[in-house]
C-alpha cells in the first residue's frame, strides 16, 4: 500500500531528526510527534481493511492525524528542534502524504 509505505518512509526521516532533538524536547514534543505518526499509520492500516462504510470515518481521522503533525512539526521547527533544512524535508513529506489521503477520500465518495 503505497500510503502506508509514504508514512513509514516519513517515520524513518523523522526518527533521524529525533536523534538530533534537544534532551529537553526530544522526551516531550518528539516522543508527541513519533506517536502521531505511529497513529497515522494504524489509521491508514486501518482503513485499507475496513468496510466502505467506515473507511470514510477513519480517513477523516487519518488526515486530522496529519493535521495535527504539520502544526507539532513546525512547532519543533520554531523551538529549534528541527534544523530548517530537515523542516522542509519533512513538511514536504508531509504535505504528499496529506494530499495522498485527500485523494483516497474523495475516490470515496
């Protein structure tokens, strides 16, 4: 599943920009961050099994997900978490995997 496998590669980009974290953040908006993105994808894992009648319901909860890891992502950006350069790596990543989503919703309907 070609979603699936977008977040995991993402996963993995965030996890090397983890290991750059300040101790202080890394435990608290990183370890947020990490979980979100784990979140996500049993959402989409999800999905890709359920009944069309839930799957609706589920990606909606996949792309406020989503939503929410573009606001923490530019969060750890601001906090200097996150260097510029990975921040656009990663909001990129992001914003394909939101657009990824969209389309499989509006397929749905």
């Amino acid at each position: 599943m070609p979603l699936a496998h977008k977040i995991c590669e993402f996963y993995k980009l965030f996890h090397k920009c983890l290991i750059l974290f300040p101790k202080h953040e890394k435990y608290t908006l990183g370890q947020k961050i990490e979980n979100t993105i784990l979140e996500a994808l049993e959402l989409i894992l999800s999905a890709s099994y359920a009944v069309s009648v839930y799957k609706k319901d589920i990606l909606r909860k996949a792309n406020n997900k989503i939503d929410l890891l573009k606001y923490l992502v530019r969060l750890a950006q601001e906090t200097e978490s996150v260097k510029p350069k990975n921040y656009l790596t990663l909001e990129q990543a992001i914003l394909e995997i939101g657009k990824m989503i969209g389309g499989w919703r509006r397929y749905l309907k």
